[in-house]
C-alpha cells in the first residue's frame, strides 16, 4: 500500500490531504499512514504464516505511543534497547511476555525492571553483563530468559554507520566463544538460557548478506543444542531495507522463502526485529517553505525544518525524496535546487539539485519515506518549533505528539541561586 499519491491535484495520506493537516497543525509535521505499517506487518505475519514467529517492531525506529499500538493491534511484539523503551512499550498497551529487551550494555536498574515486568527475553552482549543479570535475577528469586546476541562477522553491505554484524563493531559476542558462554550461562543461578540472537545492520536490500549471516547462525544454534542446551527460540533480529530512492527492497515473500529454506526441518520459534520495514516508507515529514534565495550561482530553497527534525541526510548522507504538496502539472518548469534547512550548520541541507517548481514562500513539501529514524532522532538544536507527529488511519486523523514550542522546551532548565541576581 503506497502511503502517500496525488488526489486531485493534492498530496494525501491515506484519504486525508496533507495540506488538511498542515493548514491544522502547522509545519514542520511528521505525517503518518496507520493503514500502511499495518500492510508492511501483514505482508511479513503472512509470509510466515505456517510458522510459529513473532514479529516484534524495534521500537528505536519511531517510539511514538500510537505508532506502537497501531502495529501492537496488529500483532507485533517490541524490540526495545533501553528501559525507557520497554516502559514505551508497555504504555503502548504490549503484554510484557510480547517484549524483547536488546542492546550493549543494560544497566542494573534496567535489568531490574526488565526482570520485573517479566519481559520475554533478554538479548545479551557480553560476559560482564550475564553476570550483572544473573547477580539481579538472584536478588529478584527470579531466572532470567536469556539469547545471546552472537557477532556473524558478516559484512552487511549497507552504510558503515549503520552496519552491526563485523566483528570489529561493538555489537555482540564473537561467534567462536558462543559454545562456551552457553555452558557457563545454562550452569549459572538465575539464567535460563532460551534463544540465540543476531542482527547485522539496517537498510539491508540484497538477500545474501541476511542468508550468509543466518547460514552461520543456525548452525551455531544446531550445535549448542546438540550440546545439551534447549533453545527454543531464534531471533533473526531486523535490518531490511526500505526505498528511499530507487532501491529494491527485498519482498517478504523471498525473504521467507530464504529463512524457511535454511531452516527445514527444525522446530523452534522465530522471532524477527523489523523497525525501518515497518514504518519508512509509511511516513513523510511535511515543511513549508520560509524563502527562495539565489546566491552564489545557486539556488536555495529554505525550509522551516531542518536537521533539527530530520537529521538523516547530515549523518548517513541519506536520500529522501521531496515532493510539492499540490501536484505540479505534467508541464511544470522544474528548476535544479539546493533544499536547505534554516538552521546554522553547513551540513543542514536536504539534497542538492533537486528538480522542483519555482515554490514561493509559504508553500508546502513532504520529505517521503521519512517514518523511520525520523521524529525518534530530532533535537531542540538551535530552540526551534519542534514537529508534531500526527496519524492517519482513512479519513481520519490525530496529533499524536504535539510541537514542542521552545517556552516548552527550556521550561524544567534551572538558574541556579547563584546566578539570580539581576542581569544588566
Ligand atoms: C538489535 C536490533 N534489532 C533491530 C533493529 C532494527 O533495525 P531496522 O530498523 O533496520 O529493521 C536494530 C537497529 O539498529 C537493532 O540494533
């Protein structure tokens, strides 16, 4: 399901125009399409079908409440990376046991918390943090359901800054040292060792890297349970692609044809870690635009958000397509320009020589395919109107977040005593 075409002449979401929403809400906004995470999860749930697999949305890819529970009513689980996540999670209406809890390095007060939600499994990434679980799980007269997050070394192929799964990233424990830590886990007091974990990045669009990496990891969990450890659970984690520009990403209906290919025969539980898949291309960022300006043999246009609301060009040098809202006729003179950001840093711009219709002040654009690690990475940098996040579903629509104005966003800051006295 495409979230985002032209009705009469004006982008909509869904049935709903994009401009109905600016002209209520105001700009910049993130706009996104209820129906189309729901498609994005179908198409995987029947992928797997015949299968026991638990789809559980990394939370870290867009954190929004509602964006949660729309794929939670779905029947997604959570993939969360922080205690604050998990407590996303479960505000977001997620039964504890539909939770995973990953990441590199879990403190003793989220590993109490994880443990006294009873969330369905830790991942784990390294001895010291095995020990800290067991130590709390003892503390807590609890047993802690435990995978290991198991480094492939496999290169994903996709950005250096989103790649997890060579051995020289930070993610995980080296595949060689496996069999061992799953010795000592199953002998250790409070830990129950249930699955095997691993992940190898993001934005994953060609199918060997995810088949080279399971290949390793299935037979790795083949041998521990041959070892006398009953794992039950494999989680293949996340990592597949979305389009930007013209990728193509893989269809869930190869990917599972791949996943159940290499898994014949065995019976245990699937657990996937889809975040991006899911709500990418299910989201836009809406801007207006503040002026046209020609300088230096260029031409600028400058919006009211900037890498301040969408931080991905500036640090993965990502892609996103920019359309106007109101559909430019099929003759429309298209002008090359740099779509820039008003904020003071040289890196804040869109993308360069971008073909678009002469746009005056005060007209609207959407930045497509902007519903993943969109909103979750904004900051108050340079105290501007933050963008409010509002959802789809048909005809209708919500704020979900509101824009935070600065007043709100420097509102808890404190002057210490010290420094009351009058300023002249
Ligand atoms: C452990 C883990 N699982 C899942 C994901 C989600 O990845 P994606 O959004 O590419 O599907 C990530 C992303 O960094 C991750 O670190």
């Amino acid at each position: 399901m495409k979230a985002f075409t032209y009705a009469a002449g004006r982008l909509a979401c869904e049935a709903v125009p994009l401009d109905t929403i600016a002209a209520a809400v105001g700009t910049p906004c993130y706009v996104y399409s209820a129906g189309a995470m729901r498609a994005q999860l179908a198409a995987y749930q029947a992928a797997f079908a015949d299968r026991p697999a638990l789809f559980c949305y990394a939370v870290k890819a867009n954190s929004s409440l509602a964006v949660i529970r729309t794929l939670a009513a779905a029947g997604a689980g959570a993939d969360t990376v922080s205690g604050g996540e998990i407590e996303r999670a479960l505000a977001a209406g997620l039964p504890p046991a539909k939770i995973v809890f990953a990441g590199i390095a879990k403190t003793d007060d989220e590993i109490r918390f994880a443990l006294a939600q009873g969330i369905m499994q830790l991942n784990v990434e390294s001895v010291p943090e095995l020990l800290r679980i067991s130590a709390i799980a003892c503390e807590l007269g609890t047993s802690a359901p435990v995978a290991f997050r198991i480094n492939p070394d496999v290169d994903a192929g996709t950005h250096s800054k989103i790649s997890t799964g060579r051995k020289e990233d930070k993610f995980g424990i080296a595949h060689a040292d496996a069999p061992a830590l799953y010795g000592m886990a199953a002998s250790l007091p409070g830990i129950t060792p249930v699955g095997l974990h691993l992940h190898i990045g993001s934005q994953i669009t060609s199918i060997e890297p995810f088949e080279q990496a399971y290949r390793r990891g299935i037979a790795l969990f083949d041998e521990i349970r041959a070892g006398g450890v009953p794992l039950r659970r494999l989680d293949l984690g996340g990592g597949f692609g979305v389009r930007y520009r013209n990728e193509q990403p893989i269809t869930a209906t190869a990917f599972a044809r791949m996943v159940k290919g290499l898994l014949a025969g065995r019976d245990l539980e699937l657990v996937f870690e889809p975040g991006r898949t899911l709500v990418a291309e299910a989201g836009c960022l809406v801007a207006s635009v503040i002026f046209r300006k020609e300088s230096g043999g260029r031409r600028f246009l400058i919006l009211d958000a900037g890498m301040n609301v969408l931080i991905r060009p500036a640090l993965y040098d990502a892609y996103h397509e920019v359309l106007p809202l109101a559909e430019p006729p099929a003759n429309a003179h298209l002008e090359p320009m740099d779509v820039v950001g008003p904020i003071c840093e040289s890196s804040d711009i869109f993308g360069r020589d971008r073909y678009l219709p002469l746009l005056e002040s005060g007209d609207r654009v959407a930045f497509l395919s902007a519903g993943a690690y969109g909103a979750v990475m904004a900051s108050d940098y340079n105290s501007r109107m933050s963008a409010a996040e509002v959802l789809v579903d048909g005809d209708r629509f919500a704020v979900i977040k509101p824009g935070r104005p600065p007043r709100a966003q420097f509102a808890d800051e404190v002057i210490p005593p010290w420094l009351a006295a009058e300023v002249s």
